[in-house]
C-alpha cells in the first residue's frame, strides 16, 4: 500500500488550516553528475545505475552511457551510438524512455527540417546496440522541446510534445509574433507508428485546439509551456515543466556560451525561460493538474531533462555537472500551519505495519513550550466513521519527528491483528506536513 497526499485530490473530509506545499531540488552533497553532456536517462542496472548522456561533437553529436554504483565515482565512459553518416542535419536535441516491461529503450533525436523538425527514432534492448527505426522519413515534424515517458498501464510511449498555436505575441521572438508554444500529446506502442500521426501544429488539423494545454487566466499572458519532462510515480504521473516567456531584450548568444557554441551566430532573439514547475496527472497524457504554480520546481538547477532514479531514500536527477535530489515522497504533502484534520481514501489494511513519511519538528528553542506545537495524531476508522475500538487518536501522537517510515503504533501496537480489514485513517496535524502513507 502506498498512499501519497500531494493535493486536495488525495484526501476526504478536511478540516482546518490544510494546504498543500511543494519542495524544490536541492544539491545533494558528496554526489556527482557527469560534466561532459546532456544526461538523458538513468536508469538502475545490475552494477548500480547507468547514466546516458548525450555529447555535442562539433555541429553533430553522440550518445554515451556510464555506470555507477553510488553516483559518486563514475566507469569509464563508453560511446553507444552515433549519428548516421548520411545528409540529414543530426541537432542535439533529444529524449529518451525505457519500458519496465522490458528494459528496452527508446531515443528521439531531431533533424533539422522546415516546417518543424523531423522526429527520428532509435530502439536499443540493452543500451549498447541501437536501432534506427526510421531511416527513410521521420516519424513527425514538430517542434524540438518534447518529454518522453512509457506508460506502463496503456502500453505505450507518451511524447509530451511541445508544438505551436497560432497566437499573437506582444514581443516578438525568434519563432516571430505569430504562435506561441504549447503543449500536446503523441502516444506509439512500439516507437514506430505514432497517434496522431501528422505534422507540426499551429492550430491544423493533427493538433487542433481541444489536442492543446495552453496557459490559462491565471498565468502571466506572454507565458508559453517550453519543455515537460515527466515521469510514472507510484499512482500517478509527476512532470516538471520549464516555463517560457519571450523578451524585449535580445539574447545575445556571445553572453551565453555552451555546447556547439559559434562565434559567428547573429544575437538571437529567444527570451530566456521563466521558471520551472511541477505538475501532476493521473493518466500522464491531457489532464495534468497544476497546483503548486508559486514553487520553482528546480530550485537552482535552472532544468531537468531526466526522469529521477532512487538510490538511498533519495529521488536523485543529475544536472550540469550536479546531483540534485529531494527525499523520497516529498516532491510534495498535506501541511498545516495550525490544527487540521484529514481523512485518508478507504483501505484495505496491510499485513505490514502502517508507517508515516511525515515531519512534525519542534523549531527553534526546545525548552520553550510555545515553539513545541508541532504535533501529528492518527485514527483507524471503521467503515462508518467511528474510531476502531483500541486505534483512537489520543493513543498514537507523534512530536518531534522527521522520518521517512515513522511506524504508528496505538500505545504499542500496530495494526497487523486488524489486516484484511477495510478501514481509513484519520489524521490531526499542526506545524507540520505529511507526505506518504505506506506498508513497506
């Protein structure tokens, strides 16, 4: 069992001063990234995880694969794939999903094109040996921002793709006045043939309006969605979208050099991005809920362009050189500033004992009472709402805590004579935030 209270959705009958906050990356001390590219993917592995990173090679560029046991020392690099030699115009923009089922692999990489560019496919069943699934046509043109995920209960790959509606803009940017990005959905059982199958957007006939996420009322008016990069996470979809918006200031790329850096470029004029931010869906494809629009996603990790991997307890993406991370199941929870109440949905009691990812830490001065508010109680409820005889509230209180798998017991004891049972779980909390309920 694995419940997380990340928004309203996730909880019954509240009461109180409830919110619901996010957090945003932090650098994980004592871990590393690769330097040397753009990571793409980690995935675990059975000498630890394996990282692909994709390297800019002068105009081209190359895809590259190292492992390691802790993100601390890396193997030595090896090269896995690179770009055919033929006439298309290979760019270095790409992304990359593996199947749970299988292990396999898939990678996007775009070529230069007009209108939009191509989409091309490569399919690997082990990361070393690739296949080029599309060799003489592109799957799609479009544009070059996208996400790619597998999801595991539809059976196939999701592209969150970003394309273009018509739309006029008040400062003009290198895409000109006339669209703006937004976001839409692609989705293939084998990486070969997608739905919808056509062209770029721009309010035609693959993407017309009611196939589009488009900024609402309450966002800035000149934002546009750049890039959604999201993942399957327990019972539900987690993405971290890079926001957009253009400028009245040119971006002059001689004051932002990088990868495939040349001196000769004219100043551009693509406006910077604005933020990055989280967002939640339940089916990973058109209904993404946007609830925490005033947490900056990445904290100082400006994007991400990987799903996270686990290692430790520790939700773990790497980044320019760095590993940034939160603890496991606390991208988000259900907080209170003073005394709130909620319900968990129904449940069918484990054989493991119930534990808390929560923190109801005392601040500041522990020997003055008035600090010392924070608390946490928790009560079995039957299925008509009054308390199990033995489980009510007074007999399991937290203070003082912060822990990923903090056991509830009910003056000792936990709940394994009651499993098979259906049940729900009322929580009081204040000064504090639960994350997670699970049965490890």
């Amino acid at each position: 069992m694995h419940l997380l209270f990340m928004d309203h959705d996730d909880v019954c009958d509240t009461w109180g001063d409830l919110s619901f906050a996010a957090s945003s990356l932090e650098p994980l001390d004592g871990l590393a990234a690769p330097s040397d590219g753009r990571v793409l993917g980690v995935y675990p592995c059975p000498d630890g995880f394996e990282v692909f990173i994709r390297e800019i090679d002068g105009e081209s560029w190359r895809l590259a694969r190292y492992t390691t046991a802790d993100f601390a020392a890396y193997a030595p690099l090896q090269v896995v794939l690179r770009p055919p030699d033929d006439a298309r115009q290979w760019l270095g923009h790409c992304a990359m999903a593996r199947r749970d089922d299988t292990g396999e692999l898939l990678l996007l990489i775009w070529v230069r094109s007009k209108p939009g560019h191509a989409a091309h496919f490569f399919r690997s069943p082990d990361g070393l040996a690739w296949t080029d699934l599309n060799p003489a046509a592109p799957a799609y043109t479009d544009h070059d921002a996208c996400g790619l995920l597998w999801h595991a209960a539809a059976g196939h790959f999701v592209m969150l793709q970003v394309t273009y509606q018509l739309w006029h803009k008040r400062f003009p940017d290198n895409i000109g006045d006339r669209i703006r990005r937004v976001l839409t959905t692609r989705t293939s059982p084998d990486g070969v043939h997608w739905e919808p199958a056509g062209s770029m957007g721009g309010g035609g006939p693959h993407h017309p309006a009611e196939r589009l996420i488009v900024p609402d009322e309450r966002d800035p008016e000149e934002l546009e969605f750049y890039w959604l990069r999201a993942f399957a996470y327990h019972d539900r979809f987690i993405g971290m979208m890079l926001n957009y918006a253009p400028s009245p200031q040119a971006v002059n790329p001689l004051q932002h050099p990088g990868p495939g850096f040349r001196e000769d470029r004219q100043p551009s004029r693509h406006g910077p991005h604005l933020s990055t931010e989280w967002w939640m869906s339940t089916n990973g494809m058109a209904t993404w809920r946007r609830p925490y629009r005033d947490v900056v996603a990445g904290g100082e990790c400006a994007y991400i362009f990987h799903s996270p991997v686990v290692c430790d307890d520790t939700l773990v993406w790497l980044q320019d050189g760095r590993a940034w991370g939160l603890p496991v199941d606390r991208i988000a929870g259900a907080h209170a500033r003073a005394n709130a109440e909620f319900s968990t949905p129904p449940f069918t009691v484990p054989d493991a004992p119930l534990v808390l990812n929560a923190r109801a830490a005392w601040l500041g001065d522990r020997s003055h009472g008035m600090l010392r508010q924070a608390y946490i109680m928790a009560e079995l409820l039957q299925a008509d709402g009054t308390p199990v005889p033995g489980f009510e509230r007074e007999k399991c209180t937290l203070q003082d805590v912060d822990g990923l798998r903090l056991p509830l017991r009910w003056d000792g004891v936990d709940t394994a004579s009651l499993a098979g049972t259906e049940a729900r779980l009322r929580l009081f909390l204040r000064d504090a935030t639960i994350y997670a309920l699970t049965a490890p």
